[in-house]
C-alpha cells in the first residue's frame, strides 16, 4: 500500500521524467465554471469568460444549459444565473458535453471551430484548423 506521501512523490516523478515535448501538449484545455449557489439560486461567475474561451455565444451556450438542465436561466453581464439549486459538478459535466459537442472538431481534436447555420434547423461545425465539416445534431 502506498500512502498519500508516496503517492504524491510517484505522480511527481512520473512527471519530472515525462519528455519535453509530452508535456507541452497541443490539446485543448478545458475551461471550468466557477459557481456558486444562493437561495434556490446557481450563479456560474466566470460564464462569460467561459464563452469566450470555447468562442461561443453567451445566449447560445445559455439555451443549451436551460434546455439540457431544465430549468430557466438568464444572462446577467458576464454571469449566467439557474433558477434552480444545481448540484455538484453537473455544471462541468454538460459543460464538457457542451464542448465535446459544439467546439471540438471531430477530426483533429481542436477547438479553432464555428457554428454555421445550414437553415432548417440544421448545424455544422466547420474546422479553422482541418477544414473538417460535421453535422451537429
Ligand atoms: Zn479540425
């Protein structure tokens, strides 16, 4: 058995020892809401800088949530407010659904992407990066 001391030492280790070039990763990072709750109230404090950091439409990120959470939420400056209590990390959770759904190209994992309307209610995501072009759906 390991204790935490130990454990800590060895992931310390594994990543001194990681290659340059591995550690310097190309991914994407993920962003995270930052939130609290009031009363019956969720406030995701940092919503617009999340918005802007997957390059997304604070009303278009906001519908999404409303609709996926069931529960009415409004845009308030650079704060997104759920009338509802939201618990734990469900937020991060639809978040990264969110992302992995409406930012991430498909083809090469990169977050350089737009939405482009197709009319009839159609979506697709067109890749800055690859060119790649994925229906939404
Ligand atoms: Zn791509």
């Amino acid at each position: 058995m390991f204790s935490d001391d130990d454990y800590e030492k060895l992931i310390d280790n594994v990543y001194t020892n990681l290659p340059e070039k591995l550690t310097k990763t190309e991914r994407f990072e993920m962003p995270k809401f930052e939130f609290f709750t009031e009363g019956n109230k969720t406030i995701i404090k940092n919503f617009k800088v999340v918005s802007d950091k997957i390059r997304r439409d604070q009303q278009f990120v906001a519908k999404h949530f409303s609709k996926e959470l069931a529960v009415p939420v409004e845009v308030a400056g650079d704060r997104l407010i759920l009338q509802r209590k939201i618990m734990g990390d469900m937020l991060n959770k639809k978040l990264e659904e969110f992302v992995s759904k409406f930012v991430v190209c498909k083809q090469c994992n990169r977050p350089d992407t737009n939405i482009q309307e197709l009319g009839h209610g159609l979506k697709q995501l067109m890749c800055e990066s690859c060119g790649a072009r994925t229906p939404i759906r």
